[in-house]
C-alpha cells in the first residue's frame, strides 16, 4: 500500500492544465505583435575567422570592430 499525500483530483489537474495552456498563449502572443512586420537588428554577432586569434583580431581593427574573443557556442551551431 502506497502512502503519502493523495494525489489531486483530475479536474483539479485539467484546471491547472488551462491556466497555463492560456498564460502560455497570452505570452505568444503578446511577443508576437510587437515583432510581426518589423526589422530586427543586433548589435552582437559572431564569425568564425580560421587564421586564429591574431587574424581575427586584424580583421576586426581593420573594420573598426573589437574581437571579444572566443564564444563558446560557436563550435555547437558550426554548419
């Protein structure tokens, strides 16, 4: 025999399951509104540069950018 707290009810569990199925929905698309149908700019980017660290950061000074060196997620999304 099992014994600690019972479970909740189904209909207390399908309750809980709405409440957040429609916090969910209200997030998506409140986010979605504002983005729909406008450009999106950064201000950080990344580049893989196969002369190294010193090549990288020539490039960089040529082009009036700073190397903050390696990212570490570089190596994960490499295609």
């Amino acid at each position: 025999m099992a014994s600690g707290p019972p479970s909740p009810s189904l209909g207390h569990r399908l309750r809980l399951l709405e409440l957040l199925i429609g916090a969910v929905c209200v997030l998506l698309v409140s986010g979605l509104g504002s983005a729909l149908g406008q450009k999106v700019y950064t201000n950080t980017w990344a580049v893989h540069i196969p002369g190294g660290l010193e090549e990288a950061d020539r490039i960089a000074r040529k082009h009036g950018f700073i190397n903050h060196g390696h990212n570490m997620f570089l190596g994960i999304i490499q295609m």
